[in-house]
C-alpha cells in the first residue's frame, strides 16, 4: 500500500465509467448487489437522467479508485441515498472515503436536497462510522437484506447468514408535517424526530383507506427480496397486500420490504393490518418521497444470526434492539 497517494475528488464523467467498473471490480468481484453498477449504459442512463450524481477519486493518470454516489429510487423520490460507496483495497487507510462523503453532502447542499439516507453493512462497522462523522442519526433496522455472496475484499464477510443493513439519516432543510401510526410506536417515533431535530406531529387516527389501493411491486431475485411501494391506501388495503404476497410465494423470497406513506391519515390502520400479515417496524425514511416520510416495514422468510449484526455506538444498539424486539412480537402472534 502506497505511504502517501494524492488523488482528485470529482464528479464522474461518461468516459471515466470503464475505470469505475474496473474498480468496482477490484472491490467486490462481480458480487455487487447493484448489478448496472457494472454496466456502461445504465450508468450513462442514471447519470443522463440525474437520478444519480457520483463522486469519484482518481489518480493523476486518470485510474478511479473510488467511488460515492447520491442515487434517487425514481422521480418522486426526494431524499437520495447516498451509496455504492467503495474504495480500492489498495488506497483504503487515507481518508478517501470520508473526502468523497464531504463531496457529496457539498453537493446535497448545493441542490437543495431535504436530507440525505445511507445503509450501512453491519458486518463491520467503518462504514457507520463514516456517517457518524457527519452526524447522520440511525433510524431503523432492515434485517438480512444482504445475501452472503456478496463479498468486499479486505473486509470480514460472514458466510452462514445473511447481512442486515443499519439506516442513517443526515438531515439539511425541513419539511414539517403530520405523520400517522399506531400509539404503541409513537413514542418510540417521537425519540427519532427529536434525535433528528426533525418537526413532525406524531399522530394516530382512526380513518380507513378510500377507494382502490395503489402499488408498485420489485422483484430484485438476484438478491431474493421484493420491494413493495404503496403510493394510496385505498379501502381494499389488505386484499390488494395478500394478493401480492401470494404471487411473491413461488419465487424464494428472503424478505420483502413495504414502503408505508405515513403521511396519509390511513397509514395507522394499515400499519396494524400489515403486522397481522407479519410486517414490522423497518426504518423510517424522513422527506422520501415528494418530501413526505415513508416507514419501511419488513417481512422477513429466513433465519438471520442478530449477534452478527455488529453496531458503532450505543444508539446503534438502541434501534437494533427495538427492530429485533419487534420482529420477536409480530412472529409470535403469527
């Protein structure tokens, strides 16, 4: 490993994204869980489309050695996810990572993003830290999300279970409004708005969907997960839910996540009918989408080893503890 190497931190061109993809090759093989990130078209489509601004590091000679992405799920998304991070295993050690960080906050800033949300691995925990620094908060749990396949080199991978995932989020200009859920998870909402200096009226209501319920479903089956996006909670909510799980059955699902608009005075029934179905508390994602909060909720069809979900600090453990316990009380009423 070299003693001092002096790289440049700059926005990816489309000429430089062969040098990314080798790079990204030098870190994970081809275990990436995003697999356009190896894909020249799909990178130039994202960063054509701005859905994606990547940040890179290379050298004088023009080599990347890493990479930081702000990446929108889609066009209504509001709040990005700052992601596909990685750093060649042979410049790690030199703050690198933590300068492409900077960059892309800078960035966040200058385009006047609400806030910013990460998923940390939590195999190991220098990625955490890394939002710590930059005072991002934890704000869920999503539990073995990560197949064991997927591997980054000079790290330690655990091969008998699956990876689960620890949410932060890195607040920069507010969008107050009323969110809706049950009164046992009030207060433990409550202590997340206030971490986050965040204004939310935290509320429970009483009110059902109206009319025909709106979704979107993903199947991501290199990874054996579904995404489930609800955009209106209309009055069949729990028909059109059980649906979806029933086509879900035949592909070997691992877990599946369900984006709750928590916004929509609906969203306290519905979270209760989507625990009786085995949902539970996942993370919650402030200024998601049109700059309004989604909860994301889980289901989880696997066994997952929680002593290997390794946490930074103690709030860490405060929401792994929280997650847990509520995966452990949905399961036993199921």
């Amino acid at each position: 490993m070299p003693n001092s190497i002096s790289s440049e931190i700059t926005l990816l061109q489309a000429q430089e994204i062969p040098s990314l993809i080798e790079c990204v090759r030098r870190c994970y093989g081809e275990s990436y869980p995003f697999s356009g990130i190896y894909d020249v078209d799909t990178l130039t489509s994202l960063l054509e489309a701005k859905l994606m601004y990547s940040v890179i590091a290379k050298l004088s000679n023009g080599e990347v050695i890493g990479h930081c992405a702000l990446t929108y799920d889609d066009s209504k998304n509001t709040s990005p996810e700052l992601g596909k991070m990685l750093v060649d295993p042979s410049y790690r050690g030199h703050g690198i990572a933590e300068e492409m960080t900077k960059r892309c906050i800078d960035l966040a800033k200058t385009v006047r993003m609400p806030g910013i949300w990460a998923e940390c691995v939590t195999n190991h925990p220098h990625s955490q830290h890394e939002l710590i620094v930059i005072e991002a908060k934890e704000t869920g749990l999503l539990i073995g999300d990560i197949p064991p396949t997927i591997a980054m080199q000079g790290l330690q991978n655990f091969v008998d279970t699956r990876m689960s995932l620890l949410t932060y989020y890195l607040p920069l200009i507010d969008h107050p409004h009323h969110i809706f859920l049950p009164l046992q998870h009030q207060a433990h909402m409550r202590a997340l708005t206030q971490e986050l200096d965040l204004k939310r009226i935290v509320m429970n209501s009483e009110e059902k969907g109206t009319g025909k319920t709106i979704l979107d479903v993903v199947l991501n089956s290199s990874i054996q997960t579904a995404d489930i996006t609800i955009q209106k909670i209309g009055n069949d909510f729990n028909t059109a839910i059980t649906t979806q799980l029933n086509s879900l059955q035949s592909f070997k699902i691992a877990s599946i996540y369900l984006d709750l608009p928590i916004e929509q005075e609906a969203a306290s029934n519905a979270y209760l009918e989507l625990e009786a179905l085995g949902f539970f508390w996942g993370s919650w994602l402030p200024s998601y989408s049109k700059n309004k909060d989604i909860l994301r909720l889980q289901k989880i069809y696997q066994e997952v080893n929680i002593e290997e979900i390794i946490c930074a600090r103690e709030q860490g453990e405060v929401t792994k503890k929280y997650v847990i316990s509520e995966w452990q009380r949905v399961s036993q009423k199921q």
